[in-house]
C-alpha cells in the first residue's frame, strides 16, 4: 500500500484483502482510499467504523462494505451478492449493476445503485435508503419493517412481500406485488421525502412520476383465515 497525493493506495494484485481491511480498521486510518484490482473480491471494505472515503475501482464480489458505519464506499464496477448488507450508517454507491440481497437486514445508511439489483434487494430491510437507478428483482423489500426503496425503473414478482412499515416508491411497472403489500396514496410528504431521497442519491427525477406501495397490515397478527397467505 503506498501513499499518493494524499490518497492511500491499495493494490489488491499486490496484497490481500485482509490486509486491506485491517488497514481500514486502525484506530486512525488515512480518510481517503483508493483500491486498484479488486477483481471480484469478497468482503472488500467490510465492518468500516470511521469516516472515511473508500473508492474501490473495479467490480467486487460478496458482502462488499459490509456492516458500514460512517464510511463512503464507492464501487466503480458491479458488486456481487449483499453489498452493503447490514448496514448501519454511512454511504455506498455501486455504479454498475449488484446482484441479489443488496443492502439485506441493513439498519441505516444510504445505498444508491445506479444500474439493476437482483432479487431480494433490500430484504428484511431495518431502516435504510435503497435508491436504485433501474430495475430490481423478484422479491424486493420481502420483509422490510422500516425505511425506503426507491427504483426509478421496474419491479419483478412478489415486489414488497410480508411488508411491514418501510415504504417503497417505483417509477416503472410492477409485475406483482406480494402478500400484504397494496398500493398506497402519494400524497404531499411523500412528495417531500421522495425529493429528498433523489437528490441525495443525485438523480433528477419528479417524484409525482413514481407510485408508491405499502403494507395493507392485515398479517400482524396470525389470523386462522390467513394461513395460506403466510
């Protein structure tokens, strides 16, 4: 790893993963990263504390920024299965495309896709932002109980499943929504924090555009009538 211009530069043709992100763990770190050849590493800038910038050029595998708290992490490339997943604060964004899970059980936090996630983005979400600039998967949001899905393009199947407070927000069609989950009124604060969250992942788009789904809070509670929808 070597220092330039005031960037720490690490070279994963050179070193190791681990090393990396023992590096990024120090009580202080340096605040900006540049990370060459990721090459579909796994667990690229995971459990990240400090406020720090990490841009990682390339496409990472699982678990990229992992556990975030406080860090930018920027993937310029695609990012494979549950980036961000569990994260408690901070920033991701993935420039490319990311696969299945993307941004699953995550507390907090802003993740921004700019391409497609695959199915189950955000699943079981607890309270983060997930903008994504395209398409998501079958299954999105299943058993999200709090935050924010933004897609600016179209949703696959079963889109909100088992949905319990997080509200989600799609531009594009929707091919199916999953139990419990209906389509709810856009009304003026919905407007508002729709704006905000656009802005924030820095697309320019009129938030009267999109719809906005929810859960219809009929399986709370078990309820002997519903016991084929579970």
């Amino acid at each position: 790893m070597a220092a330039l211009t005031g960037v720490e530069v690490a070279d994963l043709a050179a070193s190791t993963v681990r090393e990396l992100n023992q590096a990024l763990h120090a009580c202080q770190p340096a605040p900006t990263w540049r990370v060459l050849n990721p090459r579909g590493a796994h667990s690229v800038a995971c459990g990240l504390k400090g406020e720090v910038t990490v841009d990682i050029e390339g496409h990472v595998g699982y678990y990229c920024a992992g556990m975030n708290q406080h860090a930018t992490v920027t993937v310029h490339g695609n990012a494979g299965v549950g980036v961000a997943e569990n994260m408690m604060s901070g920033t991701v964004r993935v420039r490319g495309d990311a696969s299945q899970s993307a941004g699953a059980t995550a507390h907090g936090g802003l993740l921004v896709i700019e391409g497609n996630a695959a199915a189950r983005c955000g699943i079981s979400m607890k309270g983060v932002d997930i903008v994504v600039g395209g398409n998501v998967g079958h299954m999105s949001a299943f058993m999200g109980q709090a935050g924010r899905l933004v897609v600016r393009g179209d949703a696959g199947d079963a889109l909100g499943d088992s949905l319990y407070e997080a509200r989600i927000y799609v531009k594009g069609t929707v091919k199916s929504l999953g139990a419990d989950c209906m389509e709810k009124e856009l009304r003026d604060e919905h407007l508002t924090e729709l704006a905000e969250l656009l802005k924030a992942a820095e697309f320019d788009e009129d938030p009267a555009d999109f719809r906005r789904y929810g859960s219809a809070r009929q399986l709370y509670h078990f309820k002997v009538d519903n016991s084929t929808v579970y």
